[in-house]
C-alpha cells in the first residue's frame, strides 16, 4: 500500500487474509513526511481479528500500543528509493524475528526491472517548511534528522 489510508480501507474491505503481510510505504520521514504513527493499521488488524496471523512492515513508525508482528522503521524508505518501494502484491516475503531478517523472494532482475520503471518519489508538499523537511531530512536508521 502506499499510504496508511490505503491500507485501513484494505483491512476494513475485508481484503487482507491470515498469512498475509501487510506492507505500507511512502510513511517515513521523507514520504510522511515525518514518520506518521501506525497504529491505525495494527488496530483494525486487531479489530479483524488478524494480530497474530498478519505481518505489518512500513518505513512509518509504531508506538508502544501496536500489536502481532509491526516491524517499521524500514530503511531506506520508499520515498528515498529503498527496497520496500519495489515489492508488489504476491510478492513472497519471508520474517525471520529471532534474526532481524527481513527476506522479500525476488530475483535481483526483477527488482532491477522495477526500479527501471519505478516513479520517483513526488511530494504533494511544493514549497513551505514540510517541503523544506523532505527535501533534507535523513532515513530513521539516522534518526531522521535534517541534513547538516
């Protein structure tokens, strides 16, 4: 999904299934921008009955609240042309928790292939500080802080 919105009418549609991993990108600093908060998602994951049989991975963030599997702070994000941006429905991915793995079953041509065709990154935002902060602000894995 590419934004939190996306992925609620999803859930709430009745379209995510056990077994199913649930991927939000365009969340992190820069496509937040600012690292919104998931909770949402994990909440209506919860509410479907869905915490312990659904995955959720995004380059957002969660708080202390989340439930089930909530892996965030993907990095690079989306928006910086990380590899959460590539994957498509019916992609296989594999959690390995006791490992801190993440494994997305995809040959290396076809990622090659997809970025080839992948939009860059747009921000809605085209002047003012939210346009200032996406433009300069580093990837969570820097503490997404602003360029210096």
């Amino acid at each position: 999904f590419n934004s939190e919105e996306e992925a609620i009418e999803t859930i709430y549609a009745g379209g995510i299934h056990d077994g199913d991993v649930v991927v939000i990108r365009y969340e992190g600093p820069k496509g937040g921008p600012g690292m919104r908060e998931m909770l949402n998602p994990t909440s209506a994951l919860a509410g479907m009955k869905l915490d312990k049989t659904v995955a959720l991975i995004t380059d957002g963030r969660f708080s202390g609240a989340s439930r089930g599997a909530s892996i965030g702070h993907v990095a690079p994000e989306a928006a910086a042309g990380g590899t959460i941006g590539l994957l498509e429905e019916g992609d296989l991915i594999t959690i390995d928790i006791p490992n801190y793995a993440i494994h997305a079953h995809v040959d290396d041509e076809t990622f090659e292939e997809r970025r080839k065709s992948q939009k860059p990154f747009e921000s809605t935002f085209k002047s003012g500080w939210l346009s200032r902060y996406q433009r300069m602000v580093q990837g969570a894995d820097k503490g997404a802080v602003l360029k210096q």
